[in-house]
C-alpha cells in the first residue's frame, strides 16, 4: 500500500504518514494501532521480565541481615585521595554516621551506602547524606564538619574555605574529605524529590543504637538513573531487581 493510499484511508495527509515511516515524530499508541488496523494489521503491547544478570542469591543472603549488619559486612570500599586513587585504608561509614546522629543532624543516607543498608552488593567509597537546610540544622552540620577535619575534595591545601552555616547555605552540594573518609553533602542530588519528601519516604535503621534513615529504593533508583554513569545504571538495575526481593520476601 503506499503512503497516499493509507492517508486516505485515516483521514490525514501523505506528508504526515511520511513523518511517521521516517521517525520524524512518534505516533500515539492509539494512532499506529489505527493506522495498522487499516493496513490490516494487529498492534499487540507485550512485557517481560529483563534479567540483568545480578546475583539474586547474594542478594537474598543480604536481606537476612540487619541493615547495619548489611553495611558492616558488605563487600569493603576503598577510599578515595584527592587525586581519586583508591588508598589501602579500607572505608567505614559507620564512623561518620554515628557522629552525624549524635549531633542530632537531619539527614538522610542516600548513594551506595543507603544501597547496601537495603541489600546492594555493590562495594562503594564515600558516604552521600542529603540534609535539611534550615539555620539550625546547618549549624550542627558545620559542627560535625569541622571536628571530623572536613575539607574541600580535591581543593588546594592552602585554600581558604570558612566551614559554617553561611557556606553551607550558599552552596547546595560539597564532596569533603575527612577523618572518615569521603563525605559528600548534598542538598540538590539529581533525580532526588525536595528533601522533606526523601525523608518523609525513608526507612529508619538501627546504626550502633542509633537511628539513621535511608533513602527508599524508589528514590534512590531516579537517583542513580539521573546519573546516568555506567556503574550507576548497573547499581540502578541491581536496586530494582533487590526491590523485587524485598516484596517477595
């Protein structure tokens, strides 16, 4: 059939069907289910399950742990130097949440961290928290900060840079090193809702008898895809496919 026949047949005009075959705009389902009908052809939409070829038995085995047994004993980070060299300093957040928490911060854990809280097998290198921006809260960030010896990642060492609550304010999103290892503090994560709801959606864990809470799968999922690196799209798939566990469990 050609173009000026199948025009006729739908009402519209041969330049418009031309569009179509040349993937120059892209039809509603509705309308290439018409168009086939009057070529007398069936538009049949079907699903199937992908597998991304994640290791499901290693991820049933992390969710018999407790989250922060999963963060203890997932497979160990290394950090990372300023020149992004992995160190042979091996990396533990339990240290920078603890004293987040004790400084009674409003934060949530999100990144490779909050992953492998839920169950991630992915090792990671630095610990990602969004925070809330109010005055006071900034002001205990600055705190904790300041006494884990925070400094700008990769900044030069005679760089001055004042660490309290103005600069927080002014800026949105800092990648520190500490005496903890990479800390980064971000207020605007790509793909991530405002923060009120990434908390308001978050799991509460249990972390050396304090409460720390963790972005939803959900959220962290956008946030990895927004990234759009290699790994994250990996960690992104691996995040899905650990959600699937969690249901099923």
């Amino acid at each position: 059939m050609t173009q000026a026949q199948l025009a006729a047949r739908a009402r519209t005009s041969q330049a418009a069907i031309s569009r179509i075959e040349r993937g120059l705009v892209s039809p509603r389902v509705e309308t290439a289910a018409r168009l086939l009908d009057l070529l007398g052809e069936d538009l049949r939409l079907s699903a199937e399950r992908i597998d991304y070829g994640h290791d499901r038995t290693l991820l049933r085995e992390n969710l018999r742990l407790t989250p922060e047994e999963r963060i203890r004993d997932r497979p160990p980070g290394r950090t990372r130097s300023a020149g992004s060299r992995l160190s042979t300093e091996a990396f533990d957040p339990i240290p920078a949440l603890e004293a987040l928490a004790d400084s009674e911060v409003d934060f949530v854990v999100i990144g490779g961290v909050a992953g492998g809280a839920h169950g991630s097998a992915y090792p990671t290198y630095d610990i990602n928290v969004m925070h809330a921006r109010d005055r006071e809260n900034l002001e205990r960030l600055a705190t904790v900060l300041r006494d884990c010896n925070a400094t700008p990642r990769g900044a030069p060492a005679d760089s001055r840079f004042a660490l309290d609550a103005e600069t927080l304010a002014a800026g949105g999103n800092f990648t520190f090193s500490t005496r903890f290892g990479p800390l980064d503090i971000l207020a605007y994560p790509s793909g991530a809702p405002p923060y009120e709801r990434v908390r308001e959606e978050a799991a509460a864990i249990d972390v050396g008898g304090r409460t720390v809470r963790i972005a939803s799968l959900d959220h962290l999922i956008a946030m990895k895809e927004a990234a759009g690196g290699g790994k994250d799209k990996l960690m992104a798939t691996e995040y899905r496919e650990l959600a699937d566990e969690v249901r099923q469990s």
